[in-house]
C-alpha cells in the first residue's frame, strides 16, 4: 500500500511540473498538469511539432516560426486546439478556424492550455536598414519562461528561464550575450540554432556561458528538461 500511494504521489507530482522539450530550431513544447503547449512550430521544426497541441503560440510570419500547414494539421486534428499570435498571421488562417485563432498584442495577457502568457515587444530585430520590420512579439509564460521570438526584447519583470535566440541572421554574438547579461534570467537554453554548425556550437557555449552571467544550456531536438 505504501509502495501504491508513493507511486500516485509521484505521478501527480510530475503532472504539476512544467516540462520542456526542446524541438528544431525556434520550436518549444511546454507541459503541466497534462495539457501542451507549443511555441514557433515553423518549418525547420519537425512536422509533427504541432500535433497534439492543446495551444499554439506563433511570434511573427516569417517561415521558420510560422507554417500554416503545420498549424492546420494541428488543429484539425484536435478540435479544441487554438492559436494566439500577431495579426500579420492571423489572417492567414483565422478564416478556416473560426473563434480558434486569437490575435494578440504587446501588453496583452491571457491563458492558453492552463498556461498564464504575457506578451512583450512589438517589432522584429533588425536584420539590415533597407529589410522593412515586421512585427513581432514574445510570450512570457506563467511569469518565468519567456521566448522572444526574432528579437532581443526584455521583458518588464524577472525570468527565469530565456529561451535565448542563439544564431541569426540578425544578431552576433556579442549581443547574445549582452541580452543575456540584460534580462538577468537563472538559466538561458539555446533556441533559434539550426543554422550553427557543430564546429561553432563549442565556441558559442563557452562565450555565452562565461560571460553571459546565467546558467547557459543546450538540448538538443526532442531531449526534455523540468524547469
């Protein structure tokens, strides 16, 4: 009898936890009390990376965070499915799911699959002056984790866990690790790195991790942590 209500205590245990799996690229799966949600399933992601998302968190349109087949296979698979995400990909898909497709803002606040999501920023970095910016915002979930999609926003309150855009086309190095050092978070994981080699990937972990001040990780696609 012991042994049985150990175990119980166990299971329930771990269903209050959130765990985060790690997908390719800018893609993340987080999960408590057995509901999933997922953030930035674009098209370096694994196809099934959406699937059997209870939400669905999109940052802005460009293609490796936002594919809207991913996103309508997800969510004609499960019916009670939704998505939160900026106007500009809103309306690409909004029409086919009535009600199901949210858009949001900077400063807005709501729930999604159990999930508290604040959203910070309002425009993409800049990748040169003559790119037009787009918009884009970050999602702060449950006051501690917070991905900031293709941009170096701080949010206006502490973190706990960045998911820190490691390589882009728009950033270098030094300012990771400045973001880093700005947010100010316990523990930095490594997103938005399908386009950094293996030979860079040992230089990158020692900089960000020496210099950055917060514990610096790196998982690779589909290994999970508990945060």
């Amino acid at each position: 009898m012991t042994d049985m209500t150990t175990s119980a205590d166990s299971s329930a245990d771990r269903a209050k936890r959130t765990m985060f799996t790690k997908k390719t690229h800018a893609c993340v799966r987080l999960e408590k009390d057995g509901r999933t949600l997922v953030i930035d399933p674009g098209a370096f992601s694994e196809d099934d990376a959406a699937l059997d998302a209870d939400a669905i968190l999109v940052t802005h349109e460009h293609p490796d965070h936002f594919h809207e087949g991913r996103l309508r296979a997800a969510l004609e698979a499960r019916p009670g499915a939704q998505i939160w995400t900026l106007k500009a990909v809103a309306d690409q898909i909004s029409a086919a799911f009535p009600g199901r497709v949210h858009t949001v803002g900077h400063g807005d606040t709501f729930t999604a699959a159990g999930f508290d999501v604040q959203v910070h920023g309002e425009l993409h970095a800049v990748i040169h002056p003559d790119i037009p910016r787009i918009t884009n915002v970050g999602y702060l979930v449950d006051g501690s984790v917070f991905h900031p999609g293709d941009a170096l926003t701080v949010p206006d309150q502490p973190v706990q866990t960045l998911l820190l855009p490691v390589m882009a086309p728009w950033n270098k190095i030094s300012e990771v690790i400045d973001y880093v050092r700005e947010v100010k978070p316990r523990r930095a994981y490594d997103v938005h790195d399908a386009l950094l080699t293996d030979l860079a990937r040992p230089i990158y972990d020692h900089q960000i991790g020496a210099l950055g001040g917060a514990e610096h990780l790196r998982l690779t696609p589909g290994e999970t942590a508990e945060l």
